[in-house]
C-alpha cells in the first residue's frame, strides 16, 4: 500500500513538473536559450521528489541501483555501452545503401571529438535521470511483481509523458524539424511511443543487473553520439524519409531498439529458469 501510495505522489509530481517549469518562465524573461529556471524545475523535480520519498516516506534507499554488481554482469556492460553505437550505424549504412541519407558534412575526426566531449556532462546528467526512471520508477512498479509489458508500458509512458512540456514547450522548432517534420503535438506523440519501445531494453538490463550503471553508460551514448548527429547536421535524411530512418525517431530505428530490448528478455527469462532449476537441484540433492 504505501509503495502504490508514494508511487502515485511521484507520477503526479512528474507530470506536473515540468507545466509548473512552464508557468515560472512565463514571469521571468530574458532566459538563455534551452537553459531556463523553468527547464531547471523540470529536470530537477522528479529526482527531488524520489529523494524526499525516500528519505521520509518509508520507500528507503535499499533498492536505488547504486552497486554496480560487476560479477556475472560486465557483458551487459559492454552491451549497453554498444547498443546505440550499432543500432545507429546498421540505420546509417542502410540509409546509404537506399540513398536515403547524404553525408556531406560527416566527419569521423569531429565526430570523434563532438562524442568525446560529451561523455562527461551527458554521465552526470544521466546518472541523476536513470536514477528516477531506473532507480526508482522501474525499481518500485517491479517490486509489484506486475506484468512485464505493463512494466515497460508504464514506465515508458511516464517517462515519456514528463517530455510533453519539454516537446511542446521547452524544445525549439528548429530542433524538432531536425529530426522529424512534424508539428509539436504530433511529435510529442511520437517521442511518447519512442520512449515506450525504449524503455524494453533498459528495464531489461536494469532487471538483469539490479543496478543503474549499465544504464547510465546507455543513456549517456545516446545523448553523446546520436543527438548531434542529427541536431548539428553531420547527416542529411531525403525528404520524406526521415519517418523511416531518423536516428531519433524513425520508424525502422524504434523497430530494431524495441527488437533488441525484446532478445533481452528473452535471455532473462532465459536466465531466470536457469537460476530457478539450479535451486531446485541443489533442494533436491540436500534432501
């Protein structure tokens, strides 16, 4: 009762944070650009809520993720730090092959140093975000021993839902245009059911690792290396083309992340029934 209870206060909390970021900036004028008090309130809120939760509402901090549980778990390691990395190239190549994707202000030497310079910002702001999403969200709905595909849809949703200020609001036109000509609500909607296919692969790896390390070296390659790709021009997606195989949110990108996550489960469940007939051996032998 009191894990529903407190998990209700944060969604709420959530979804409201960033309409209450909103309605801050509507009284303070001449903000920088994407760096407003009201983005701040945003970003911030639901990682305060999980602390105060936890610290006076009996959630604890028992199963926040922070071990990094290296025995047994390296290769998810490596998995996470590759998956956007391969997902993004295998994308890249076949939009060459079909001619959907021109290259021609790629270069690798920048796009070396663009991604290397962002791995550091992009791990601290990360840490705190799989904190929430991971750490708390996915850790406490999970303890409820609910349904997987309502674990993924829930999670995703609400992740998903605390953007919508972000999409319709925070983010400018010219970003969203980069990655897919839309208008704000039908992108909102779009980067809604991204997250949700998304959020199969990382509750996978946080389900099979108990620990939000793996996830935070994910999240932070994606905002590292596929974010600029697209944000500072580096490729250039045919017109109409871009629904199919933005980096971002095309259609074929989002299939192959929500393939991936889905191959995880099954190797957990897989795991799962190893672990479960090797107890039930080592009860039989002892008895």
């Amino acid at each position: 009762m009191k894990t529903k209870r407190n998990l209700i206060i944060f969604i709420v909390v959530v979804l409201l944070s960033g309409w209450l970021g909103v309605f801050v900036d509507r009284f303070i004028t001449e903000q920088p650009k994407g760096d407003t008090l009201g983005m701040g309130i945003w970003l911030v809120l639901p990682l305060l809520t999980t602390i105060l939760l936890r610290a006076f509402a009996g959630d604890g901090w028992r199963d926040i993720g922070l071990l990094p549980n290296l025995k047994g778990n390296i290769k998810w390691y490596v998995v996470s730090l590759l998956i956007y990395p391969v997902i993004t190239s295998t994308v890249l190549l076949l939009s060459y092959i079909f001619e959907w994707m021109g290259f021609p202000d790629f270069n690798l030497d920048t796009i070396v140093s663009v991604f290397v310079g962002g791995l550091l910002i992009q791990f601290v702001k990360n840490f705190f975000e799989e904190s929430v999403w991971r750490g708390y969200l996915t850790s406490k709905l999970s303890s409820l021993k609910i349904n997987d595909f309502w674990l993924y849809f829930m999670v995703g949703g609400v992740w998903g839902a605390w953007h919508i200020p972000y999409f319709l609001v925070f983010l400018s036109e010219s970003d969203i245009f980069s990655v897919l000509p839309v208008n704000r609500w039908l992108f909102a909607l779009i980067g809604i059911v991204t997250m949700i296919c998304w959020t199969v692969m990382y509750t996978e790896i946080y389900l099979m690792t108990k620990s939000i390390w793996p996830l935070v070296l994910m999240h932070m390659t994606e905002d590292a290396l596929v974010n600029p790709l697209i944000l500072d021009g580096y490729i250039k997606i045919a017109q109409g083309k871009e629904f199919f195989v933005s980096p971002t949110a095309g259609i074929i990108t989002t299939l192959l992340y929500l393939m991936v996550g889905l191959i995880l489960r099954t190797k957990r469940k897989k795991l799962e029934k190893e672990i479960v007939s090797k107890s039930t051996t080592t009860a039989i032998v002892k008895i």
